[in-house]
C-alpha cells in the first residue's frame, strides 16, 4: 500500500494513474474507519480500477466550540482495515499542508447549506465544500462515494460539482447500521453505555414518522406535521435526548415540506449527553 502525505506528489500520482486509463474511486473520510467507511471502500472497488481513500480531520469544518480536538483517530487500525480491503493508496495530508499559513480561499455553496444541520453548524459546510472541492481538485477525474447517512452533506457536494463543472460523478450510499438500526457514526464512541442504548431512539423516530406517513397516506393528504410530530412524541419518550430539529423535507433542495406528496427525506439532529447524532430515512409517498 501507498501512503502518500503531500498534495503535490498525489496530484502527480493520480495524473500517471488516469494517463494509463485506470478509473479511479475516491473514498474522502475523516478516519476512525468503521463498516460504513468499509461500504463505501467497497462499493468503490467493485465500481474502479484503483481505490484512494483520504484520511484527513478537516479542521475547517468544525466550529470553534466542537470537538476537533477529541475527534477519535487511529491511523494505524485505519490502515490495516484499508489492507484487508486491498486499497492501494492512502492520502493523509497534513493540516499545515493542506491550509498552509496564510490559506484564504474557501467554497461557500447557498441555499441548500442554509437548512437543517446548517443551521446550528453555520460554517460546516462552508469547510466541508472547502476540502472536498481541494481533494477532488488534487485526485482529479473520479467516482467519488459517499454515505447517505450524511445526507446534507451530499446535497451539498452534488450541488457544488455541478455548480462549478467539476470532472466528478458523485454516488450515494445507504446508511450502514449496528443491529439495533443505530447508524454507525466514528463520534458514536463518545458514548457511554447508557447513552449507547439511549441513541436508538433516532432510528426509532424515523420509524415511526415513516409510519405515521403510511397511515395517513390512504386518506389522501399526508401533512408533514403529523409527521414530525410522530418522530417528536418518539423522542420525548426518551430523557436522555436533547432534540435539535426534527424535518420532513424535500430530499433535492432540502425545504421543509408542508405536505409529503412524492419522495421525502424525514431527518433529525439529537444530543445525547455531549454527543451530536445524526439520521435520516429517505421515503416515498
Ligand atoms: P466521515 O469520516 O465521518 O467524514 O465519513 C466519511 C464518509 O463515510 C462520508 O461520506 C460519510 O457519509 C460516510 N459514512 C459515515 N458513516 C456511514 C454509515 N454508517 N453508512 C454509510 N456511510 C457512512
């Protein structure tokens, strides 16, 4: 395997791989590789010539008051679940070089950064467009594979390859889950044993909007309200969760939707303890 730590020698590296006609994967993660970065790995293999997967904590995309810092990492592990899948080169780049001293330039995509985890996360995406328009700039022409369990996070980077013609096609994923439906996340071992069994109730939720929807559906007009009230009743039930938004939305531009008519994306944002979980269920009505 190939560990290649500057941005320039991978650019180089990637240029020879496209000149003798390999398709290539890109698999962008933060690290802490768990079965859904595995998916994605493999998903990746089965689709390309060569598979590259980047292992960088992207310091612009969290916010002065998160968790950089105690983010999990272990390269090493990392790189022996990469082995065992095969992958053949790893790009792991320092900070200091991929926003040297004085970096200034960063990607802003509108609107659809402007809703659901946008809104407590006011520069997330900005940082998360950033580094991945900079990746794919230095990977160049690619499948790029990414998890559905970050749903905003796709519409975000669809949007800005077509926005800015970028030479990628993006492909979604489906969420990888434990057995009891939490989906896997790398914060997810923030988690203590209580809140562990706690954080069902995100999957929970989803559920039971889903279900709320498919009740109402034979009686013609499936509000979003009755929906989102069904995941919030879920969630109230349980003491540990501190709700942060609870949505029925529209899954291209991410609106909240006052009527589920056609595909929806029921998603939500919930705290246990210090621990910020993510999910979503992407349904049709
Ligand atoms: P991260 O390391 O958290 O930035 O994630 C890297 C990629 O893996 C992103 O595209 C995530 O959406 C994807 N991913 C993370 N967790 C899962 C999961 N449980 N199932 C599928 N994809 C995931």
């Amino acid at each position: 395997m190939n560990i290649i730590k500057f941005p320039y020698e991978m650019q180089a590296y990637c240029r020879e791989l496209r000149q003798k006609r390999a398709s290539i994967g890109f698999v962008p993660t933060m690290g802490f590789l768990h079965e859904g970065h595995l998916s994605l790995v493999r998903r990746a293999k089965k689709e390309n010539d060569t598979v590259i997967v980047s292992i960088f904590v992207n310091p612009a995309q969290f916010g002065p008051d998160e968790d950089l810092e105690r983010y999990p990492r272990n390269f090493e592990k990392d790189i022996s679940l990469l082995k065992s899948e095969g992958v053949e080169l790893v790009f792991h780049p320092k900070a200091s070089d991929m926003y040297p001293e004085g970096y200034a330039t960063f990607i802003d995509v509108e609107q659809v950064t402007n809703r659901l985890c946008g809104l407590s996360r006011p520069s997330h995406f900005k940082g998360v467009a950033t580094i991945v328009a900079k990746l794919f700039n230095i990977v160049g022409q690619c499948r790029s594979y990414f998890g559905q369990k970050d749903y905003q996070q796709t519409v975000v980077v669809k949007k800005m390859v077509r926005d800015l013609h970028l030479d990628v096609e993006v492909v979604v994923c489906p969420t990888v889950r434990e057995a009891d439906g939490l989906a896997i996340s790398s914060r997810n071992s923030y988690l203590q044993p209580d809140e562990r069994t706690a954080a069902t109730v995100l999957i929970k939720a989803l559920r039971a909007g889903e279900a709320e929807a498919l009740r109402l559906r034979p009686c013609g007009k499936v509000e979003a309200a009755k929906v989102t009230d069904a995941m919030q009743s879920v969630l109230e039930n349980e003491l540990m969760a501190e709700v942060e938004y609870v949505e029925a939305a529209d899954p291209d531009t991410l609106e909240r939707l006052k009527q589920l008519n056609g595909k929806a994306i029921l998603a939500l944002a919930v705290r246990i303890g210090r621990t910020r979980l993510i999910d979503n269920l992407i349904m049709e009505i």
